[in-house]
C-alpha cells in the first residue's frame, strides 16, 4: 500500500478540509534549505518550516548537541528537580532577551507560551487584590489555537465555531500613520477604566494576517500608555524571535520593552517542540509569597526536557555567531533590492519588508485556504520551492544559511509567477 494511502487511513492533517485534499506529499529527509521527497526530488524551504528551521535542517551543531544529550539525561520531572540543560539555557537566554526579562518558564509550544502569559497577567493582579479582567488584542491577531491564544487572536477562519466560548477581548486596530491618533485615543479609554490585565501583541510583524508590518515607534506609544496604567504587556515573539525581524528579537527595536515574552518556534531550530515564557523580577514577585497559593500553579509534563534545552542552547549559540547574523543582514539587503524591482508592478498591490521576512500582496482575490490558493501554491512546488501563500500574499521567511544564488532563484520564479499569472 502507498504511503498516501496509509495517510489517509488514520491521519488528520492540521489546517486540511480532507474531502478536498486527497493526498499529502511524503517528504522522506531534509538537509541544509532542502526538503526531499520519496522520490528524490528537493525543495527549498523557503519559509524555514514554519520559521522553526532558521539555521537549516539538521544542522550539525544542533544534532551534535541533542545526541550527546539524548544519552545522559531524556526525561525528568522538572516540578522539584532541575539540570544542567535547563540552567545553561537560562543563562545563555539572559545574554539576549532584554534586560528587563529575569524569569522563564517552560512549556512545549507556542500556543501555550501565550495562555500561560495571559494566565501569569490576571494572577500577578489577584495575587495584589485587584479585580482587573480585560484583555486588549490587536484586530486580526494570531496566537495559536489553544482556548487562551485563540481568544486574543482574530482570525474568522479560526475562531469561527468558538466565538461564543472564547474570552472577551477589546480589539484595538494595528497603528498606522493614518490612523494613530484614532488608536491610541480608543486605547487610552480602555487602559484608564483600570479594569485591563494585560495587552498582547505580535511585536512589528503579525504572521497569519499575511506578515502586516507596523512601526516600533508607534508600539512604543501604546506600551507606554499601558504600563503607566498598570496593564501587562505580552509581546507574542512566537514567530518574530530569534532573528526574523533582524535583531534577535523584535523587542530589541522597541525603547519600553515587554514586561512578558513568549518564545517558540525557532527556539529550538525546528529540531523539538518547546516553548518559554519570560517575565520581569517585577511579575515574578508577585507570585513570591508565603501563602502557597499565590504560586503559579500551571505544569506540563515535558517543561524543560533536557533534549529540548540541548537543541535550543545550540539554536541560541548559532544565533549568535557571526555567520548566522551576516546571512540575516545578506538577506535582508537581498530582498530590499528584489522589493524594489517589483514595487511599481501592475500586479503587485503591496511589497514590504521586514529582517528577513519579505511579503508582497497580489492584486487578485484569493480565499485563503481555497482552490486558486493551491494553484499557487502547486505552481512553485513545480519549481522546486516550499512557499505557503497566505490567500494573495506570497511571503518569504528562508532560513539564514540560504545562498545568493538560492535567494536569487525563488526572486526569479516569483517574477515569473507574477508576469505570467
């Protein structure tokens, strides 16, 4: 029996309506940028897996790293003992998360980063006596899947079936120049009510709304506004840490940092599953009694599995060697010159750019998850290349060992897309 029909027998793909798509393809290793299949053929991954495999597959340095692990120490318990893992990896984590950042806590994705983010915000208040239950949350926001996470996100296409059983969230819109005054006045009126834990946000760069880019400056203003009115702000860098936006975080960009960050994805190079939540001393503090409960009484059962705090010390060595930050800023200045040819094409209704993250909306409609989505979709998987269109945005997000001349071939075929589409 083929290996599609054996997947279809017991499998169900995440984000797939499967009576319209009947086969997966079978991808039987990966290397470096390349994914191969059974059959031999590779495809660059140009979107790095879902941003999880920034230095590449199987990177040696990771590999090493996780097998000398995986022989010593797999599991334990994390609630009553600790390792070594776990320690170096907070040390290494405080020479590049902001300053202000001073705590960690383990959990296994990035959904869970953000509930537990959310869960930390409403208990640093109880814990001081205060009733303070809003939540603020960016319109068409993605945090995940989980019930806290879906709830601060804003996506229809997710949340529709569970709009009666999510949090209540306040929705501000995403600061622009056109409309900044509008946004900071309606987030004034809702932080003043001294009603709101906590606003969550993707810091710069909202992934699922088809990577929508705003402004530090403008972040700045409202984070400001918040934290002199007591409310939590939880920067969501699932997606923008670790590099994407072409500093290790996108934090590093704004004068009033997080008071929490929630980090995944490429924590751990796509080698693990982990997730982390970090936190100022001030949050911390307030969970530091002698009442047993005004503890933070929330565990996974893998929190700081000593295989994944292996793989993630070797992401955060690799992130900060030379190498990996001169293939952020070849990168970044590649697609700078690639956004400008394209700028003034008919077909083009928009292209910006981010660090590495390069994304140009198309003028055509497109439903998201759709028939014509997956044309596009097919048409450069014909080439040879891993894009996943985000209805008519096609966005870039490659991993930092990719070449010139690899870069320069995905630009080409785009082009080509565009001039033939």
């Amino acid at each position: 029996m083929s290996l599609n029909k054996r997947d279809q027998k017991h499998l169900w793909h995440p984000l797939t309506q499967h009576k319209m798509t009947k086969d997966h393809l079978a991808i039987k290793s990966a290397k470096g940028i390349y994914l191969y299949d059974e059959q031999g053929h590779k495809y660059i991954d140009a979107i790095s897996s879902w941003y999880t495999c920034v230095y590449g597959h199987c990177h040696p340095q990771v590999v090493k790293k996780v097998t000398d692990q995986v022989s010593q120490l797999d599991q334990v318990v994390f609630a009553g003992f600790t390792h070594e893992p776990a320690v170096e990896l907070s040390e290494k984590l405080m020479e590049i998360l902001p300053s202000n950042q001073q705590k960690i806590f383990f959990s296994d994705n990035g959904s869970t980063t953000v509930d537990i983010a959310m869960k930390m915000s409403l208990q640093y208040h109880f814990n001081q006596g205060k009733k303070k239950l809003r939540i603020i949350a960016f319109e068409n926001a993605f945090h995940g899947d989980t019930f806290g996470a879906m709830s601060v996100s804003g996506l229809d296409v997710y949340n529709g079936p569970f709009e009666d059983v999510v949090l209540n969230i306040d929705r501000i819109s995403v600061p622009n120049d056109a409309n900044l005054k509008d946004v900071i006045n309606a987030f004034t009126a809702i932080v003043e009510t001294d009603e709101v834990a906590c606003f969550v946000f993707e810091p710069l760069v909202q992934g699922a709304n088809c990577m929508r880019m705003h402004k530090a400056e403008h972040l700045d203003m409202l984070i400001e506004i918040a934290q002199k009115n007591d409310v939590i702000c939880v920067a969501d860098e699932v997606m923008t840490g670790f590099g994407k936006t072409g500093s290790i975080f996108a934090a590093d960009e704004l004068q009033n940092k997080p008071d929490i960050m929630c980090l995944s994805k490429a924590l751990t190079a796509g080698m693990v599953p982990m997730g982390l939540t970090t936190c100022t001393q001030k949050i911390y503090d307030a969970f530091y009694a002698d009442e047993i409960a005004k503890g933070f009484f929330h565990g996974h059962t893998y929190s700081a599995n000593p295989i994944t705090c292996a793989a993630a010390i070797a992401s955060i060595e690799l992130i900060q060697s030379d190498e990996i930050q001169q293939g952020i800023k070849m990168i970044n200045q590649n697609h700078l010159i690639f956004a400008d040819k394209l700028r003034n094409h008919s077909k083009v209704e928009n292209i910006r750019v981010k660090g590495v993250i390069l994304a140009i909306d198309l003028n055509i409609s497109i439903d998201r998850y759709g028939k014509d989505r997956n044309v596009i979709f097919n048409y450069f998987m014909d080439k040879g290349i891993y894009l996943r269109p985000l209805g008519n945005t096609l966005y870039i997000v490659p991993p930092y060992i990719m070449q010139e001349e690899q870069l320069n071939f995905i630009y080409e075929e785009i082009f080509r897309y565009i001039y033939e589409a």
